[in-house]
C-alpha cells in the first residue's frame, strides 16, 4: 500500500489551513445569517434595558439610537453605540474587547450633525430588514441592527427597528445618514476608549 506523503510537501501542507479557514468562514456566515433573521423576531437589548431607559431624555421628541453589529471573520461584529438626543455614548463590544463599555458624550459636530439626520429621517418607512442580492451574500459580512427609539409630545415612546448586512441595498438616505454617523461615533469612541 502507498502513503500519502507528509511533512515537507508544500502541494499539501497550505490545503488544510486554507480549509479550515473556509469552513470556519462559512459557518460564521450562516451563524450570522441565523441571528440576522432572529433579530426580526426579537429585540436583543445588548447595552441593558434599566441603561436604554435612563438615557432616553424624558423631553418631548427626544430619542435614542441603538446600533449593534455581528458577523465578519470572527463573528463578534465591530460592537455597537447607544446614542441619545441630549449627546450620552454608551459604546458597548468595542473591538476585541467584547465586556468593555465606554460612556461619553457626543462632540458639537457629531450632535449637531446626528440632530439633522435623525430629524430629517422617516422611521415609519424603514423596512424591518434589508437583504443582500444572493450573490454578494457570502462571507465575512458585517450584520447591523438598529434600534430609533423616540419619545412622542404626549410622552409615549415609538420604537421602530430595522436591519441590513453590510452589502444590503436598497436603504432609503434617511436611514444611510442616521446610521452612517452613528458608526462613525461607535469608531471614534472605540478609538479614544482604550482603558
């Protein structure tokens, strides 16, 4: 009987790392589209319901934003940002630090600019999920939700939830704008918390 030969044969020796990373990739990505089509149904509250609540200003219109993020390689997601209308940060899963929570506040460039989209936006019209074309479906994507909590004049609160995967088309501007800033907020904190 012949053996398959081992060790120095560079034919072979790179295959198994290359698969492995491919299976672990795919399973990932389908663990991902899992919690993606989940979130739908449920509403994960990952920076603490008594926390969402304290920081959702009691003033008439005020609001909140809670932007969250799984998948890519690692499947751990680029963490997520609690943003209220008075300027509160809460950045929660930042980077490899998947327990480390950072409060802050907004800059005046940052509140000033996330006041005009979210006054701008119409939530009412955001589509509860927005999907990929099949094709730019695979692997290593980033799966986003959002969460606009916002305080009615009477004090009621509306929430309305949405969701897309980082090649997701179809996102009207409004909802572009609003989450596009509160990314850049989530990355500029992640950058300045490093304690």
């Amino acid at each position: 009987m012949r053996s398959i030969p081992r060790g120095d044969d560079s034919a072979t020796n790179w295959l198994i790392p290359v698969l492995n990373t491919a299976c672990m990739a795919l399973l990932l990505s389908l663990l991902g589209d899992v919690a993606f089509a989940a979130s739908a149904e449920a509403e994960v509250d990952t920076s603490g319901s008594s926390f969402k609540h304290s920081l959702l200003p009691s003033a008439a219109d005020a609001w909140l934003l809670v932007l969250d993020s799984w998948g890519g390689f690692t499947g751990h997601g680029k963490g997520g940002v609690t943003i209220a209308s008075d300027g509160k940060v809460l950045a929660h899963r930042l980077g490899s630090r998947a327990s480390k929570d950072c409060r802050t506040r907004l800059t005046e460039v940052e509140h000033q600019a996330l006041t005009q989209a979210v006054t701008a936006a119409r939530p009412s019209a955001w589509s509860a999920r927005y999907e990929p074309a099949k094709e730019k479906a695979c692997c290593d994507r980033f799966t986003w939700s959002l969460r606009f909590h916002q305080r009615e004049a009477d004090g009621a609160e509306r929430t309305t939830r949405t969701g897309w995967h980082d090649a997701s088309e179809g996102r009207p501007q409004d909802l572009l704008a609003v989450a596009t800033i509160a990314q850049s907020v989530m990355t500029s904190v992640s950058a300045s918390c490093k304690t």
